[in-house]
C-alpha cells in the first residue's frame, strides 16, 4: 500500500486529516507503506492483501472496532482488499458474513441530502458553462460588427477625403480661368478692342472641359456627371460645414455645363 492509498484508508475510518498525515508519514517511517501514490483507486486493484493487515492497520492507527469493521467490509466488498484473513475474532465475523453490503450501514438522510446537492450544484455548473459560451460568442459577435462599422467608417472618410481633394482642385481650375479670362480681358483693353459680353465656347468643348474639371473621363456619361456634381454640392454645402464661396462655384459651373449643352 502506498501513501495516497494509506491515507485514504485512515480518510475512510473517520479520522481528521492530521492524524491521517501523522499516521501515514509514521508508517512510513515504519515501511509499513510505501512513498508515492498511483492517485486515484482503479476497480479492482487490491490494495490490501487481507483483512487481518487492514484490522491490524486500524487498530494501530487507533480505530475503534465499530468503526473499523465498517471500514473493512466496505473496502472487502469494493475488492480493495484481496481476500478474508484467518485468526481474528473480527475478520472471522466478516468471514461469516454472507453479503458484506448488507451490513454496511445505508446511507443518512443527511447523506442523500449531500448527493442531492452535489447533482444540483452540477447542473448549476453546467448552466453557467453555457452561460459563459453564449457570452463568449456575444461578445465575439459585437467585436466583428464593431470591426466592420469602424472599416464603413473609415471607408467613407478616405471618400470624402478624396471628395474634398477633387473639390479644390476644381476651385483651382476655375481661379485660374477666371484668372485667364481677367487678362484676356486686360489685355484686349489695353488694344482697344471692344471687350464681348461674353466670349462664345462650342458645347462640346465646355462638356470636355466639365468633366475634367471634375476629375471623370471624357467618355463619362451624364448620370456619372450628376453624381459627381451632386457629391461635389454636398461636401461644399454651408449647411454640411463647407465654404460658401466654393458651394457656389461648385453650383454656378454646373449651370454654366448645363447652360452650354
């Protein structure tokens, strides 16, 4: 017998804990027993020879034979201990029992009651398992929608970054026609030349010139130039937090594309 079997033996006799360490290390000492423990006892692994070592064990530990009995044919009927020994008045008793599981004394009341309870607090356990796993998967869930909010997020200010980029390089385009319209004008006073009203442009030229002012193509369809003016509208909106001034450029040259189509 080994210590883990030793002390489980002395558990099962009723004694505290400290007088099972005392025992099993004085045992040892005595090489009654031997160091180290498998751990937990396998079914029918004996662990006893018989039940003269297993009386003569108790009563060296200082078991009261009432107690000691219950022991010995508890562990008997388990096939703890090997076999029934001979020359003991209580192993001979035990040897005239026909069905050691009926002597052992039935369980308390106050011993269902602690099985009761142990299937209830796992049953507990295994809702608060389950508990934990939705938790876990909530979680995992808002993780992935926060994710994917914070990429659309992002998404749309790299869009109106982009927006705002084209904007103002449709502001430039249009200060420096302006600017060019100003000398032409400068230039044709200063020759005497009577400055028009207004200087005449072939409709497809201003289309052309829209478009590329607008960053699209010079095939770009009509629909792909209303959404761009749109887009371009509602960055620049005073109400959207944009500049007055480029709102109305914005507006004023697609009036001008629409004026000259």
């Amino acid at each position: 017998m080994n210590t883990d079997q030793a002390f489980e033996f002395l558990k099962a006799a009723g004694l505290s804990e400290d007088n099972c360490v005392e025992t099993v290390r004085r045992w040892l000492r005595e090489k009654k027993i031997i160091y180290l423990g498998k751990g937990a006892f396998q079914q029918n692994d004996y662990i006893i020879q018989d039940t003269e070592e297993a009386i003569n064990l108790l009563n060296d530990a200082g078991v009261a034979p009432s107690v000691g009995i219950q022991v010995v044919q508890r562990w008997l009927y388990e096939g703890k201990i090997q076999k029934v020994g001979n020359g003991n008045q209580l192993t001979e008793y035990i040897a005239n029992v026909k069905n050691p599981k009926q002597v052992i004394n039935p369980p308390s009341d106050q011993d269902k009651l602690i099985r009761e309870l142990k299937a209830k607090v796992k049953v507990q356990d295994e809702h608060i398992k389950e508990l934990e796993e939705l938790h876990k998967s909530s979680v995992k869930t808002f993780i992935q929608q926060r994710n994917k909010l914070q990429k659309e997020i992002l998404n749309l200010e790299l869009e109106k970054n982009e927006l705002q980029k084209e904007t103002k390089k449709v502001l430039k385009d249009n200060i420096e026609l302006r600017s060019e319209l100003l000398y032409l004008k400068e230039k044709l006073s200063k020759q005497g030349k009577r400055v028009p009203e207004k200087v005449h442009i072939s409709s497809s030229v201003q289309t052309l010139d829209y478009r590329k002012k607008l960053g699209l193509s010079k095939t770009a369809s009509e629909k792909e130039v209303l959404t761009r003016y749109k887009k371009l509208l509602k960055i620049t909106h005073p109400d959207h937090g944009g500049n007055p001034v480029v709102f109305h450029y914005v507006k004023t040259d697609y009036d001008h594309y629409k004026n000259g189509m």
